[in-house]
C-alpha cells in the first residue's frame, strides 16, 4: 500500500532532500523538481532505494513563467492533486553585493517571493477544487526583521510569509491547510560560505525532523529550531536605536 503523495518543489535543496527521505520511508508517491535533470535523478535513485511507492520527476526552471503549465501538467499525470506540497527553493545571494544591484534585487525577488506567489496560486487553486491537501513553504526568521545583512531576501521571505498567512485565511474553511516553516540558519549550500558554526546552526535534519511533526500536529506555523521563535520575538521588540547599533 502506497504512502502519501507529495510534490516538492526545489527538490535539490538539502532541507527538501531530509524531508523526502522521511517520505520515502512512509511509502510516499512523489513528484519531485528541480533545475538539474542528472541530480534529480541522483535524488530520485536514493529515494526509491528508500521506500518510495513511486517517483516521478521533472526538471525546470522555477522562475519561467512557461515552465508552470507543463509542470502541472506533469504533476496532475504522475500524482493528481498532491496530498502535501513544499516549496523548498530559493537563493540568499551575495546580499553585499544585491543591495547595490537593481539587476540582482529583482532576481532575488523573483525567485524568493514572485515565483513562490505565482506557483501557491496554481497550487492552491487545484487543492481548494479537490477540498483537501497540505501547502508547506520554507520561507525564513529572516522575514521577521528587515536587517542590513540580508534585507532583500528577508523582505520576500517576508512577504512570502504574509502571502501565506492571507491563504490560509482564505482556505480556512476548505479542506486545504498551510504550513508556513521559518528556520533560523541551517547547515546547507545556501549558507556553506558564510562560515557559520555553533548551536545556532542547525542540520537540515533536524530541520526536516521538526517539519514533519508540525505536518503531523496540523500546525500552521513553525519556527526551527523551536527557540528561534523566542529570538525573533526579543529581535523583533528591540527598539530600533539599540538595533541600529548592532551589526546583524
Ligand atoms: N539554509 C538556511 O539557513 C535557510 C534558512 C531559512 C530558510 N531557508 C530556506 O529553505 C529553503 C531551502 O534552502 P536550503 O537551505 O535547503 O538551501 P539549498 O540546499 O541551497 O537549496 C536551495 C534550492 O533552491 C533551488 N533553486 C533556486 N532557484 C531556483 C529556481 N529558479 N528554479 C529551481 N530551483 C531553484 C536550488 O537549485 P540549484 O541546486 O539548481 O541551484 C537549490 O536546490 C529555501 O527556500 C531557503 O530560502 C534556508
């Protein structure tokens, strides 16, 4: 007997990769993209190896526009309308270099509000048809507080998270749910450069560990690890002379 379907979106992100996995051991049906065609079928090999009931994959671009019917399309063909979809994919950028960059500013724009917006609004719309089903985006605690060190790519997480939150107002009293996961930083190719260490830095499976329950526990919010949601409060209260002082 076959698992729940699941679609993800950004299926290359290390975070994603953690959560397929768990979904491959449930027996999961699952419809997986991302850019590159040999590590989508690198990702799928593995997964298969580990209990999928079925994968199907499908490269593009997520930021072409012409790239979202004929992935639908191909999801619709593989799975129907998932019973969970995650929106994984994003890019933090040399953030030094994008606030001085109007070319950059609307790449990071583009990639990490405008093509998740436009995508939730293809998804939403077939999950409310259908009554049922999970929306999972990974936005960030960086969305919480604009701050000079990443700004640009917090104001999309931002808005992302606000986008979100209007979605589940509106499929409040549909069968559909959201999921909004805000991580604080973790251990993956997006931050490799950056030389990050210490308890602040979580392992993506830890990460993937925590989404899994908060899909399990119906919640709509999730802040991973859980004491990120006690930072951002404290962050998000300081008045702004005392944050001005700070290097963030
Ligand atoms: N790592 C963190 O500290 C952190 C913290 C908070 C939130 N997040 C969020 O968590 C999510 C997963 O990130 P991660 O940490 O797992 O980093 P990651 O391993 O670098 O994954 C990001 C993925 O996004 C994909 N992507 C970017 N632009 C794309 C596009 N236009 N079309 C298709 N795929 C695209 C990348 O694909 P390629 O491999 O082809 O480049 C990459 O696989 C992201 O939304 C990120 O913003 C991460």
């Amino acid at each position: 007997m076959s698992g729940p379907s699941l679609a993800i979106f950004g299926a290359a992100s290390a975070i994603a990769e953690q959560v397929a996995r768990r979904f491959a051991a449930k027996s999961a049906r699952l419809f997986l993209v991302a850019r590159d065609p040999a590590r989508l079928e690198r990702i799928a090999a593995d997964l298969r190896l580990r209990g999928a009931a079925s994968i199907a994959t499908h490269a593009a671009d997520l930021d072409d526009p012409m790239a979202l019917a004929p992935m639908l399309e191909a999801m619709e063909t593989a799975i129907g309308v998932p019973d969970i979809v995650l929106l994984a994919f994003g890019t933090l950028g040399d953030q030094s270099a994008i606030v001085r960059d109007v070319e950059a500013t609307r790449r990071s724009l583009t990639t990490n509000f405008l093509s998740p917006a436009c995508l939730l609004t293809a998804l939403a719309g077939r999950m409310e048809s259908a009554g049922r089903g999970l929306i999972v985006v990974l936005t960030s605690v960086a969305g919480e507080r604009g701050r000079a060190s990443n700004y640009v790519y917090g104001a999309a997480k931002g808005g992302l998270s606000t986008f979100l939150e209007g979605l589940r107002h509106r499929l409040a009293s549909t069968g559909v749910r959201v999921l909004d996961v805000r991580p604080g930083p973790v251990a993956t190719p997006m931050t490799a450069g950056l030389g990050l260490s210490g308890p602040l830095l979580a392992a993506p499976g830890r990460v993937a560990a925590d989404i899994e329950r908060a899909i399990e526990k119906r919640r709509s919010v999730l802040y991973t690890p859980w004491f990120w949601r006690w930072i951002m409060l404290v962050i998000r209260a300081l008045p702004e002379p005392i944050f001005h002082r700070m290097r963030l």
